[in-house]
C-alpha cells in the first residue's frame, strides 16, 4: 500500500504524554499507509499552559493565552484558524483533515485543501452549534446560530466524507444535507494493551495516594460535564471517596460548593498526562461517566472516558441513559441511570456479587477488544481515506471542486494527446506527398 500524507488540523490536538485530547493522533498512529502531520496550537486548552512537543509529527502554531470562556478564546479560534490554513498550504500531503470541535478547525483544513487541491474530510466529534445552545452559549433564534449552522452545512457539504463518532444521521436531514454516502461512523475507543501496567494495585493506590472505596472522574470539568451532580451523589454516598481529576470552567465553583456544604468524601485534583490514567484507574474501584442533562447529548455520544473505564476493567457508573442508548445499557458494565440519581447506580455497584462483577468485567473486555479499539478505528479510517483517494484520482469526487480539480488534471494529457494525433495525421500525409 502506497504511504499517503495528511495532514491533520485540529487546535486541541495534543501528543502523547502531555495533558489533552488525544484522538486524532492515537488513531492515526493506527491507520495502515498513511503518515500524519497534525497541526494544533501551542496553548493547552485544558490544563491552560504553554504546549511544547519533540514529536516531529506536529507543529505547533502559536495562540494568545485564556483562562476563561471570553473573548480571548474567541480570538486564539480566529488566529489559529489562519495560521493553521497557511500552514497547511504551505506543507505537502495528500490530504486535508479538518476535527472538530471548534467548527473552525475544518474551515482552516477546507482552505488549504481548496488552495492545495487537494480533497478535504471533515471530522465531527460534537454538534457544533447545537452544543453551545445546549450549555447556554447562545440562543437558537439568533443571527450567530443561524451563521453558524450555515456554515456547518457548508463544511459537511463540501466534504469528502464526514467522519463521526455517532450516528448522526438524523441531524444531517434536519441540516438539509444527506447523510447516505457521505457520513462515516467511527467510534471512540481505547486501546487494551496501553492500559496494562506492571504496577501491583496495593503499589498504584500508594502512588496516587488512593484509600478506601473511591469513584473516579478523569476528564474536564466543564459546564457540559455535570460535575455539580457528582458533588450531590457524594453528599448522598458518604461511604464512597470521590475522586475528580481534571480541570475545566466549574471545577472552581464545585470545590467550593462542596466545602461550603461539608462533603468531605470528594477530592479534587490537577489534571494528569494521558499516559497516567491507565495508573490511576486501575488504583481506583468505580469509573464515573457523568454529564449534565444537555438535549444535544440525547442525539448520541461515544465518550472516550467510558471506554478508558472498559480498558481497565473497573465498573462504571454513568448518568447518560438516553445519550448511550446505542452504546451500552443498564447492568452491562454496571449501572446506567438518570441524569440525577448517580447516587443509587453508585451504591448498586458497591453492592454487586462477585458473579456479577465478573459478569461486568468479561462483557467490557469483549467490547473494547472488538469494538471500541483504537486499532480498529484507524483500520476504518485508512479505508474510508483510500475510497477517497480513489475517487478523487478517477473523477467520482462528491464535490464540484474535486470534479474540477479532476478535469483540470486532465486537460493537459488531452491536449497532449490531440497535438499528438494531430502531428502523427501531418506526418502521415507527408509520407503520402513525398512517396
């Protein structure tokens, strides 16, 4: 198989070892005759630092500082959307990957794939805008909203592929673009063999500093994550320690909440590398997948927290019964409930014989390994990107830029080939002269 470039724009995208999302660069690590070049930004969203990285897989565009949702975030979204177009422009590869969110991460990938010509995929990873109306972040009826799912369209319709981690499909109709053909399901996941450690459990609890029966939340702790629910089903589980590891915009406010309210069984801590969670959860007994009741959530989610629970084997507890409908249900993995009763799914799982521990355990294993794997996820990519290739290099692109781009590629061989015929028609009927 040919090895391929892509270039991959994402400003959250951060490598291995440092604080932040790691999808794109964990699958594409995975996908058969490709080699990626990301580009994010070299502030870290989540833990709020400058980002710096030897990989040479990456490079990093520089972005103002923020600490808070205002409008210094807005202009790090709007400086690295040109920066990182340029950059893309400027780099060579096969093809342009834009990931959400922001939805001006594809916008950047769309640019450098048009100037380049070269066929741009669009990934989605949350419904932008919908989120933001979802959190409070602004209203449905607005003029910004209405902009903005223009352009969300325009970038889906101007895609190669759309590359989601749910099925979507209803959402496209409701935008007016078809999903048939052009929406590809590939979930989040984990990957097994990165969450084996060496470490006994007794040695992993001693160095986190883990005791007693503790619940563990790792991940943001933003307005979406329904950390104030996690705050109340430790005021209901006193015999429960409840661990949250992260960072995001309510995380000040619930660590107040809780001592104002004398919850001692919660501990909040910084965030760690990706690289330490496998540690961490291993040490503790109960993984928490917890969200706060957003209408945008019940169109369907694939949390890459719920999976890094299935890697280690702990039982889960999550709120988001509607929203993992498709992904998993109530006494699988352990106890699925509503949005505000964390606090009786908690106690089912203390509760739980050791049959049905096994039970949960065997079941996350099967799924992780089959389904929700990293490694099968990058061997659905590659196939998705060599359809587009394909197509892109016949003439069957979805869109009238690549069918331009086709046409243009081939005008010089037409041309080329009638000035051929054209000479080998003169020359005969000069041989015909002459003889």
């Amino acid at each position: 198989m040919t090895n391929r470039q892509v270039i991959v724009v994402n400003q959250f995208a951060a490598p291995h070892g440092v604080v932040g999302p790691t999808r794109n660069v964990d699958v594409f690590s995975r996908t058969p005759g490709w080699s990626p070049h990301f580009i994010g930004a070299n502030f870290a969203h989540h833990a709020k630092t400058r980002l710096r990285t030897d990989d040479p897989r990456f490079t990093l565009v520089w972005v103002p500082r923020y600490q808070r949702n205002d409008i210094r975030r807005l202009v790090g979204w709007l400086v690295f959307t040109v920066e990182a177009a340029v950059t893309a422009t400027v780099r060579r590869g096969d093809l342009v990957y834009g990931s959400s969110p922001h939805l001006l991460n594809p916008v950047a990938a769309l640019v450098a794939a048009r100037l380049r010509g070269r066929p741009y995929v669009c990934e989605v990873r949350d419904l932008w805008p919908e989120s933001l109306v979802s959190a409070g972040g602004m209203s449905a009826d607005g003029m910004v909203f209405k902009l903005l799912s223009w352009l969300e369209k325009h970038l889906y319709e101007s895609a190669e592929r759309v590359v989601t981690v749910v099925d979507w499909s209803e959402h496209f109709r409701d935008l007016g673009v078809d999903p048939v053909g052009l929406m590809e399901v590939i979930p989040n996941g984990s990957e097994p063999d990165e969450f084996r450690v060496e470490e006994s459990r007794e040695q992993l609890r001693e160095e986190f500093g883990i005791h007693g029966l503790t619940a563990v939340f790792a991940g943001s702790h933003g307005t979406k994550d329904g950390i104030p629910l996690i705050v109340n089903a430790a005021e209901r589980c006193p015999e429960v320690h409840f661990l949250l590891v992260g960072e995001g915009g309510d995380k000040q406010a619930c660590v107040e909440d809780a001592k104002s309210r004398g919850i001692t069984n919660i501990e909040f801590r910084d965030p760690i590398p990706k690289t330490e969670v496998p540690k961490l959860l291993r040490a503790c007994d109960i993984g928490l997948h917890v969200v706060a009741p957003i209408p945008v959530f019940d169109k369907g989610m694939s949390p890459t927290k719920l999976f890094d629970y299935m890697a280690v084997g702990v039982p889960v507890v999550t709120n988001a019964r509607r929203p993992l409908r498709n992904v998993i249900s109530d006494d699988e993995i352990g106890a699925v409930v509503d949005p505000d009763d964390i606090a009786s799914g908690v106690r089912r799982v203390v509760g739980a014989d050791p049959d049905t521990r096994a039970r949960w355990f065997a079941r996350e294993q099967e799924l992780i390994e089959t389904v929700y794997s990293r490694t099968a996820a990058g061997k659905r990519l590659s196939m998705v990107l060599e359809e587009v290739m394909s197509e892109w290099r016949d003439g069957r692109s979805r869109t009238w830029s690549g069918r331009l781009q086709y046409r243009v590629r081939k005008t010089p061989s037409r041309l080329a080939a009638r000035l051929s015929a054209s000479l080998r028609g003169m020359t005969q009927a000069s041989r015909v002269r002459i003889g």
